[in-house]
C-alpha cells in the first residue's frame, strides 16, 4: 500500500469532507444549471429555486427540532458558523444600552471576539475560565450572574479540544435563579456527533443557536442561526445582523447561496433518518 493511501484525514472539527449525498445534489445542479436563480425573483426558475430553498430549510427544521416538533423556531441561513455567532451576539445586544455578559473564554473567535468588541460601548465582559479538563462550571457562572447581566454564552463543545460544555444544566440553572435575559450557544460542533439536544435546550430557555453547514459535510459557506420564538420577549428584540433585503424574513439580507443551501439541506435529511433509525 502506498503512502498516500494510508493517509487519514482527521481534522473533520475544522471541515467535514463533503457527504455523498451532498456531493451529488451538488454535481447535478451544477451539470444541469438548475435553480441557480435568485429565490426571490418572482420568474418561474426564481420561484422554482425558492421552493427548493424551502425544502431544504424543511429538512434542517426537522434535522434540528424533529418531525412533530410543535416548537415555534425562526430559521434563516448565514453564510457560516463565524457569522451565525456574530449575528447571535449583534441581535441581542444593545450597543444604546450596556450591562454585564457572561461568556466562557474558551468561545470560539468569532463569538468571543463579536462580544469583546461590546466593551466599547460600556458593556462588562466576563470570561469564566475552564478547570484543567476543559471544562467551565455551572456555578462560576452563577456567582457571577447579576441584575444588570444582559447575556450569556456558552459554546455546545470546544472546537480544539472536544470538550462537551454543560450548556443544558446551565441553561436551567440561569433560569431557575431568576436570570431572564437572553441565551446564546455556538453550537456548531455538536451537530452531527450527537443526538440532536436543540429541543430541550429550547424548553430550557436557549434563546438561539448557531450551526454551520460545512461541519457535517455540506459545502462551505452555509450556515444557520434559530432564534427560540417559544422564549419570550428576548426573540422579539433580535436585531438583524445583515440588512438591506426581505429575504429570510427580514432576518438576514442578501441572495441565498442555493447551492450551499441544497447540500446543508440533503445532509440535514440523511442526518435526520439516520437520528431517527437510532432511536428506534
């Protein structure tokens, strides 16, 4: 056996390799130029390409919240992971206003930096460091929880290291003690490992997540937040990252990149049967 052949690719926390399934939807759009129109024109091929779009975004809906989901859930596609936590971070906070965020230092940049930047307009930014496993706790967030604290954050599991955050006992435990402000989590490195939690950390106060399609082998370049409409208020106030457009209900503006759309979509649909046989 050569060398080459025994060569393994094991950096999937950085990029996936590309599914099958997303490989053919991709190679067959491209050979027969289909529905590369704008979704929003209102021409056939445009409309044809929007019902695509729909379908794609049904299937993610039921990959991440189930088939008989009754949640309410605003779904709308980035460009990617980074911009899906930068748009969480820029929608619930309030550069008019200022207070105190809790954020664990192990964030992602692109969440943790997006939060850094708040401190010039008076925001308190907290870090809460991880003990030598990795790991953050439950509690040093509550001792740091206080009445003018406008947001916490905590990642899903660390892209270096792996380590699986305690979002959930988090998530109940802010609840509990009184918190009612907004929720966020990165979670773009547990989707595809596990079985699917987005359910109940929505029924335990999660306000939004962030996903990124590349992580479980669509194409690079998609990614999506879901914004808890079942959580209050806090759901209401979002404030869109990207405007200038209508589409994805005024959430995001600018043409939606169909092709990484379609393939996160198709993933999304195998991802979801195969969630689905494990269970049963």
């Amino acid at each position: 056996m050569s060398q080459l052949a025994r060569r393994v690719y094991l950096d999937a926390n950085a990029t996936s390799s590309l599914r099958p399934e997303a490989e053919d939807i991709l190679s067959f759009f491209i050979a027969k130029n289909k529905s590369l129109k704008n979704p929003s024109s209102v021409h056939q091929p445009g409309q044809q390409a929007r019902a695509l779009l729909k379908i794609a975004k049904d299937n993610i809906r039921n990959l991440l919240l189930g088939v008989q989901s009754e949640l309410k859930a605003e779904i709308f596609f980035t460009s990617g992971g980074s911009e899906s936590c930068n748009t969480l971070v820029s929608g619930f906070l309030d550069p008019t206003m200022n207070g105190k965020v809790l954020v664990s230092a192990i964030e992602h940049p692109s969440m943790l930096e997006a939060i850094r930047r708040y401190r010039r307009f008076g925001y308190k930014i907290c870090e809460i460091m991880p003990n030598k496993e990795g790991f953050v706790s439950v509690d040093t967030y509550l001792n740091e929880l206080s009445s003018d604290t406008s947001l916490v954050s905590l990642m899903g599991a660390n892209n270096e290291t792996g380590a699986v955050q305690p979002v959930l006992d988090l998530a109940i435990a802010l609840r509990a003690n009184g918190y009612n402000g907004a929720i966020i989590s990165d979670q773009t490195q547990i989707l595809g490992k596990f079985n699917n939690q987005l359910p109940a950390l929505f029924d335990a106060g999660i306000n939004a997540v962030a996903y990124s399609g590349h992580k479980v082998g669509a194409i690079p370049g998609i990614g999506v937040c879901v914004i808890n409409k079942n959580s209050g208020d806090a759901c209401f106030e979002f404030e869109p990252f990207i405007v200038g457009g209508a589409q994805e209900n005024r959430y995001r503006a600018g043409t939606e990149n169909i092709l990484g759309v379609m393939t996160f979509g198709e993933v999304s649909r195998v991802l979801a049967t195969d969630y689905q046989q494990k269970i049963q």
